[in-house]
C-alpha cells in the first residue's frame, strides 16, 4: 500500500504541476497577444518612416536600431506563444548559422565568464525552413543547460556540419555529463534534477516537441566524455522553397479603395490608417464590432475590404466575421490577430475569409495582402 499511496502522490504532484503550466501558458499567450499589438505601431511606424523619402538618414539610423529591437521582441512574444500553444510554426527560410550567432550574442552576456564559448560552422549551407524564434529557443535552452552543466567553468561549442540532404546542428559541453541511471528520462515532462526553484523539468521537452514539429530529430551522446553532445538534425532548405527569409521584405505598392478596420486597440487602429493612407487607401476605423457591423450593413457598397481584429471585447471577432458575412457573403474580409494562425483561423479562412494578417505586421506585409485580396 505504501508504494501505491506514494505514485498516487506522485501523480497528483505531477497534475498540479501539469495545471500550474497551463495556468501559465494561458497567462503568457495572453501577453504575447497584448504585446504583439504594441508592437504592430512600433514596427508598423517604423516602416512608415523607412518608406518616407523625407526621413533623413540620421533617424533612418535610429529607426533600424528600433526596428532590430522591436523585431527581436516579436521573436520573443513568438516563443511565449510557443510556450501557450497558440499557433503553429512559421515556415520561413531561416538560416541557422545566425541564430546561433544571435544565442551566442546573449550568451556573452549572461553567463560566467569562466566558460568559454566556441562556434565551428562548417556546414557550408545552413538554411532550413521553420521558425526562427522556436529554433532561438531551442539552441538557448540547450545552452543554458550546459551552462549549468558547467559549474566550474569550460568550454561551451555551437557547432554545424552537413549530412547529406540535412543540417546537423550541436549543442557541446565539457561539463558533469548525465548519468546512465536518468537518461532514459531526461524528455519525461516534469522530470529534473534540479531543485524545485530552478526547473520545472520541461525545457528538453519543449525543445524535443520544437525540433520534431520543423521535421526533425535530437539526439544526445554522453559515451564521449567530458560533458555532452546534443545533436539536432533538421531538413535543409531547397532553394525553390517559396516562402520568404526571416526578416525580407519588398517594396510597398500603392492600391486605391476603402478599408475597413474593426480593431480595439487605439495604437493599432492608428497606426493602420496611417499605413493604409500612406498606401492610397482610404481608412474607416471604428472600435466596437457592433457599430462596425451595423456600419457595414449601411455602407457595404462603399467597402472594398475589411480587416478584422479576431480577439475583441464584446461581439467578438469571429461572431462580427459571420455578422459581416451574413450582410455580403463575398466580403472581403481580412482576419488579423496578435494570435499565431491556428486551426480555429484556418476555419474562418475556410468559411470565406480571404487572408490572415499576423500582428505585428509592416507596410509592406499590409500592401501585399491587399493587393492579392483586391486583385480582379
């Protein structure tokens, strides 16, 4: 009886801990999404700025320092929402030699400085295709375990070579090691050695989910001591791969017509008529979804898009879609969110919504779905 009442009480420990993280995800999604409206007028201004042949080249300096900071707080919020669950991937080409150089940026100053940090990158071609702030995560959290795995100082290696049709990416160390008796559970949700301050035992868990969502596999080697190797093995990009590079961008072209905007966030409503004029739209902006329905029903003829925020107080953005829908069932209808895209989106876009504009988003991100939506 005594070691059946203690794995019931492992057990109900682990469904605490199990509710406390969801608690936690539900928490850190919601701020993704409220940060992620903020930074839609940060980089959205931003890009008005570099677009303005008047911005002198003074403040188009200051601009890129904005907009490299705003952009690597987006891949941050990116990874809160990995955390939460709140969307898929991005599919971006990604070229893994940056990102680690971007955790070896961070690293250099937060880690002691008796660990020494190495980088041998001898993959000649390091593109694969993914998302490039869940691939920052990986690296920094593999990382910041060997870290730890080297209490007394070290070396610490980021390393890349080819195989065949895949990058093959390396996390080393010259630390304690694991020990044979655990590691066959170092994936187990919940499962550390480390005290109960320090971890929740889910850091290689998530990077184990990361890896295998962008196609790819983790492997660990610890027979070649001192310390560990982890190994991820991801696809390599093939150059006709269609979806653009992490941070590209074309030129913003100019369209005509009106566009509704149904947002409540003031900074993004402004931000996006400021855009949308800028472009040669005319912007209606309005914040509740029933007075933008009702709008709608009075104007219709006049509006030749909409673009609907999906996470707003009363109507809500999905009941305001069918609402707007129900008035014309070829409204084009544009579904924006702090939110990544997730099947609950794919489902509007399925039911007749045209395109899905992630927040933040640029001038010219905003350009380029209103020309394919307004095509003829």
């Amino acid at each position: 009886m005594s070691d059946l009442r203690r794995r019931v009480e492992e057990l109900e420990a682990q469904l605490a801990q199990q509710q406390r993280l969801l608690a936690i995800g539900s928490l850190a999604g919601g701020v993704a999404h409220d940060f992620n409206n903020l930074l839609t007028a940060i980089l959205g201004y931003a890009s008005l700025l570099k677009e303005d042949p008047a911005t002198p080249p003074h403040v188009l300096e200051a601009v890129d320092v904005i907009e490299k900071a705003a952009e690597r707080a987006s891949q941050l919020t990116g990874q809160l929402l990995g955390f939460a669950r709140k969307g898929e991937p991005k599919r971006v080409r990604v070229d893994l030699h940056q990102v680690l150089l971007e955790v070896v940026e961070l690293l250099r100053h937060t880690i002691d400085k008796s660990i020494r940090i190495e980088t041998v990158f001898d993959a000649s071609d390091a593109w694969v295709m993914g998302d490039p702030g869940q691939l920052f995560q990986v690296f920094l959290n593999l990382a910041l375990n060997a870290r730890d795995a080297m209490p007394e100082g070290g070396i610490l290696t980021l390393q890349t070579a080819l195989m065949d049709s895949r990058v093959q990416a390396s996390v080393i160390d010259t630390g304690v090691g694991i020990p044979k008796a655990i590691r066959d559970r170092i994936f187990e949700p919940f499962f550390t050695t480390k005290g109960a301050q320090q971890g929740t035992g889910m850091g290689l868990t998530v990077v184990q989910r990361i890896v295998k969502s962008h196609g790819g596999q983790l492997e660990f080697d610890c027979d070649h001591p001192p310390g560990t190797r982890f190994h991820i093995f991801l696809p390599l990009a093939h150059p006709a791969d269609s979806a653009p590079r992490a941070g590209e961008s074309k030129p913003a072209s100019r369209g005509k017509g009106a566009v509704l905007v149904i947002d409540d966030e003031e900074v993004v409503r402004q931000v996006a008529a400021r855009m949308l004029k800028g472009l040669g739209y005319h912007a209606i902006c309005l914040e509740n979804p029933s007075e933008a329905v009702e709008y709608f029903r009075r104007r219709r003829q006049d509006i030749d898009a909409i673009i609907l925020d999906l996470v707003m107080p009363g109507l809500g953005g999905k009941a305001c879609f069918e609402a707007l829908r129900e008035i014309d069932p070829q409204a084009r209808v544009i579904l924006t969110s702090g939110y990544s895209l997730d099947s609950s989106v794919e489902t509007l876009i399925g039911q007749g919504a045209k395109a899905f504009l992630q927040k933040p988003y640029r001038v010219q991100q905003l350009s380029e779905i209103l020309s394919k939506v307004l095509a003829p």
